[in-house]
C-alpha cells in the first residue's frame, strides 16, 4: 500500500507512511468528538429517569473534563501528524524532484521548458503541501470515521440508521461522478496557464526584440487573449465543480430531515423509545459535519491528480546510469559508427566514425546542422547515442556513471553561465575546494588580470546576473579559467571565439593555447582560420562524415572545407555599397 501512496501522491516513503498516520489521526479526531455526545446521551437517560445525584453529577464534570482533554491530546496528535509532516514532506519533495532534473539527460530538457519545470517545483509543490495538510487527510478521515459510526449505529437499531445514513452513498456517488470532468476541466486548465507563463516568460525574455520591431503592443495583445484563456478555463472548472458539490451537500442535509421524519413515525407506532430517537438526532448532527466541511475541498482533492502526474513525468523519467569508476586507459575519443536523433524523426547524426586522439587537436567543422555541437554533447554523455559506440581511452561512455565521467571533461560553451557571485567564486566552480591560489592562478593563465584587477574589488567583485557587468570577452576568460582549475584531460570548446572581436579573440587564443596543450582536444567553429593549425579536421554534412584531414589535405581535395574557406575570404572583403 505504501508503495502505491508513493506513486499515487508522488510521495517519499517516509511522506507515505506520514500521510497513513494523518489519515488515522483525522479518522480519531472524528471519533474523539463523539465522547460529548455519548456523555449528553447518558446525562439526558439519566436527567428522564430523575436519576440525577450528586455522585452523578460529579460523573458527569469529570467526564466533561476529561472529554476535553482527549479531544485537545488528539487534536494535538492530528496537527502533528497532518500539518508538520506535511511541511517536511514537501521540502523533501522539492530536493527529490530537484535531484531527479539534475540526473536527467539534456534531452529531457528539449522538450520542456523553463516555466513547466520552474511550476512543477514551486506552485505544484505549494498546491500539494496545501493538499495534504487541509484537504486528504481530513477526507479520508472523515470517510473512515464516518463509516465506524455508521456500522455503530446499526447495533442501535437498523432502520432508523437506513434513514440517517442513505444519503451517504448517494452524496459520494455524485461527487466521484464528477471526478473524470473535473480531472478534465483541471488539465485544460493547466495547459492555459502553462500556455500564459510561456507568454510572459517570452516577453521578458525578448522585450528588447520587441521594442526594437514595435511589436509591444501586438504582443501584449496577444498575451491579453492568453490571460483571458486562463480566467476562462479556470471559471469553468470551478463552475463544474461547484454544481456537483452544492447537489451532494444538499442531498447529505437531506439525512437530517429523513432521520426526523422516520423517528417521529416510528415514535408514533411505539417502536422507538425517545432515548434512541434523541441519540440518533443528535449523532447524525455530528455526523455530517465532518463531511460537509471536506466535500467543500473535493475539487481540490480531485485536482491534485493534475499536480501529481505533472511530478511523476519527472520522477518516473529513466536517468543515466552507470560504473562510478573509470576503466580509461589514455583518452582517445572514438566515434564508431554513431547515430542520433532528439526525436524519433528528427535525424541529426546518421553513421559518424572518428578518432580524436590525445595530445592532438581535432576540429570540427560543416554547414549549420550538420552535427558538430550534437558531437560534443554525445563525447560528454549529456545525451546518449541512438546506436553506434562512443568510448574514451577504449572505455564505453554509456557505461559510466555521467558525474564520473564528466572528471574527464573540461567544456568552454560559447554561450557562457555566469552566476551572480564574485569573479573568485564564479571560476572555483571548475573545482570546489580549490584554494584561493589555485583559483588566482588559474584566472592568470586566462588573462583574467586584465580587467579583473581593474574592478574596485578586485577578484572579489560582484559580477551581476549572469555577468552582466561584464563584457562578452571578460565572461569568456572565466570560463576558460574554470577550465584551466578543472585541469581534466579532455578538452571541448564549443564556439568559444564566435562572438567575440578580434581584441578579445587574440587574448582568449592566448588562454586557449595555454589549455589545451597536451590533451585530447575537440573544438567546434566557423571561423576557418581559428582552426588552420588543427591536427585534424573532420568535416560533417547532414549527419555524416563528409571529409577528413589536415587543412592542407582538405584544401587540396578542393571539397566542402575548400569551399566554405573560400567564401570566408570572401566575406572578408565585403564592405558596405
């Protein structure tokens, strides 16, 4: 059962085990509210027997008083159990769902986007935390308690308990009627305010695009019709559920009444003596209430379906796995007949095969989509090849933890991730625990003394979101200083020049000359120029391995890397008309 509650709720074991306890806890409170009420059916036999003495009476006090105490005790327990359980529960889930994204490969990632992921883990969380604090619990308390007193009331007499008790199953049967639509309503309700937090999250993301095409007010425009979408969806589904919870709650103070009606007869015919007719009223007072109150929250019980299967989409996704050691012997990267798609029809890589070996640079180059960058990703194992093998000094990369394998991996990206920190902490990402020295060595090597020194601070100056207090080159160098404290064997630089001016590109050349020597090195470009002094250069072209050489070879073959040279020379001496 727990494991079922696990999945069901996208719960921790131990969440499951606390949402049982929570559920008895409300089931005893119900209970527990019962002893007034048997305490006043005593007081009330004894009060038409003028049986009331002193003796009697003090029964009765101490009864009271200890009914309280009972009641406070469980009640003490059910928030315990209920509300506290809850919140550690919740923080658990958030660090689960948080590990889970961090093991998940990149492909995962091309299919979702940053507001689902971000409202998974935060407003899902938060709806959920709520869920099984105010709402389960309770319900499912409510159910068990109720149907303890139920069969109780049967002992007393049969008919008076069909009279008080039908309107139970009737209630429920309206509401879980409505559960598919309402689960219904809730997903088309999720699916516009994803759609909406994608809107904004676009606008701010290109509001400089925006302002700069005066598309401001179309957009927004478009947004409006979005937010309208939400407010829509969301009325209609509470509408639904309104209907259906007004129509039980309604038939379930029917009971009330039925209760009353049957006594009163059966009163008449002498079949009932007043005592029980009593009892039953006031019982079924009580009885309902505890139902009224959490069938107000059934939609919300409903729509956690919503929330969990949005967390078990993460949960249930397969990871990388893997050996946690490394079995490499030297690092030669070998490509052997490689095929990759992000889709099952989207072909990227069809049958690539080449070695990059150690201690040598190998470039490669090709028209836009034709594979490299996905290259570079499959050496790294931030995804795994659709068939082929991928290895590293003879050892299978599919077979290695990718944590463990990534100690092998130094990577500058051309689009470098900077984070709000000093210039200190932002490079001794490339290894925690590195000393201060390590760190300032490392940002020397890279030419980072060149405007680090000049910040009021100094290395300890804050750099902004993403760095934006600094330049494109500047943010260049410390990633390449990352890569200079890492120190790993296997070197990937992605398009670390591209976008940079000839002043900054010459100084991260620099850097990059400095890294690179004596280890096993792949570097994607463009510029044909960046790459002349390559060992080896492999040229790919829809998916497969065009040409293959040293630029010299490929210049005299007089094919796609002769071709693309030329017309950057080309480009070289346009100017404007």
């Amino acid at each position: 059962m727990i494991e079922k509650l696990q999945h069901r709720f996208a719960l921790s074991e131990r969440g499951a085990k606390d949402l049982v306890k929570g559920v008895v806890a409300c089931a005893v409170q119900n209970v527990s509210f019962m002893v007034p009420v048997s305490l006043l059916y005593f007081f009330v036999g004894d009060l038409l027997k003028g049986e009331i003495t002193h003796e009697r009476a003090v029964f009765y006090i101490v009864g009271s008083l200890l009914a309280l105490a009972l009641i406070f005790g469980i009640t003490y327990w059910q928030y315990n159990a209920t509300f506290l359980a809850t919140y550690v529960e919740t923080g658990t889930r958030r660090l689960t769902l948080a590990e889970k994204l961090r093991k998940l490969p990149l492909s995962y990632f091309g299919k979702k986007d940053l507001a689902d992921l971000t409202s998974t883990i935060m407003a899902d969380c938060t709806f959920l935390e709520t869920a099984f604090s105010h709402f389960i619990p309770p319900f499912a308390g409510a159910i068990l308690s109720t149907v303890l007193i139920a069969v109780s009331l049967f002992f007393f007499d049969w008919r008076m308990a069909l009279a008080s008790l039908w309107v139970l199953p009737v209630s429920f049967g309206i509401v879980f009627s409505s559960a598919r639509l309402a689960d219904r309503m809730q997903q088309k309700a999720m699916n516009a305010k994803m759609a909406c937090a994608d809107g904004i999250q676009e606008c701010i993301e290109t509001m400089q695009d925006l302002k700069s095409n005066n598309a401001e007010a179309a957009y927004i425009k478009g947004l409006d019709k979005k937010v309208d979408n939400v407010e829509k969806k969301v009325t209609n589904c509470e509408l639904i559920t309104a209907v259906y919870m007004t129509c039980a709650q309604l038939i379930l103070k029917l009971g009330i009444g039925t209760t009353a009606v049957v006594g009163a007869s059966l009163l008449l015919q002498g079949s009932l003596d007043v005592l029980t007719f009593f009892m039953f009223l006031l019982v079924v007072s009580r009885l309902y209430d505890p139902m009224q109150s959490v069938l107000q929250n059934l939609a919300a019980i409903i729509s956690t379906r919503t929330n969990v299967n949005r967390m078990n989409e993460i949960l249930d996704h397969p990871v990388q796995t893997g050996a946690n050691t490394l079995s490499n012997k030297g690092c030669d990267i070998c490509f052997d007949h490689v095929g990759f798609s992000y889709q099952d029809k989207e072909v990227v890589l069809k049958d690539v095969s080449f070695t990059a070996k150690q201690g040598q640079v190998t470039a490669l180059v090709g028209p836009s989509g034709g594979g490299k960058t996905t290259i570079s990703r499959l050496a790294a194992r931030f995804y795994d090849c659709s068939h082929g093998k991928i290895t590293v000094g003879g050892m299978d990369v599919s077979k290695v933890e990718p944590e463990t394998l990534m100690s092998l991996y130094s990577i500058v990206f051309q689009d470098v991730t900077l984070f709000n920190n000093s210039i200190l902490e932002n490079i001794r990402l490339g290894r925690k625990g590195a000393t201060d020295e390590e760190v300032l060595a490392a940002a020397k090597m890279a030419n980072c003394d060149e405007f680090a020194l000049k910040l009021p601070e100094g290395y300890h100056s804050m750099i902004g979101e993403n760095g934006c207090e600094l330049s494109g080159g500047e943010r260049q160098r410390i990633s390449i200083a990352r890569a200079f404290l890492k120190d790993a064997p296997v070197i990937l630089l992605d398009e670390a020049t591209a976008s940079l001016d000839v002043e900054n590109e010459s100084a991260i050349q620099t850097a990059l000359s400095r890294l690179i020597k004596n280890k096993t090195v792949m570097v994607i470009a463009h510029r044909m120029r960046t790459i002349a002094g390559a060992d080896k250069i492999v040229v790919l072209k829809d998916g497969v391995v065009a040409e293959e050489g040293t630029a010299e070879e490929l210049s005299a073959a007089n094919g796609i890397y002769s071709h693309m040279a030329a017309l950057q020379m080309e480009s070289q001496n346009w100017t404007i008309a």
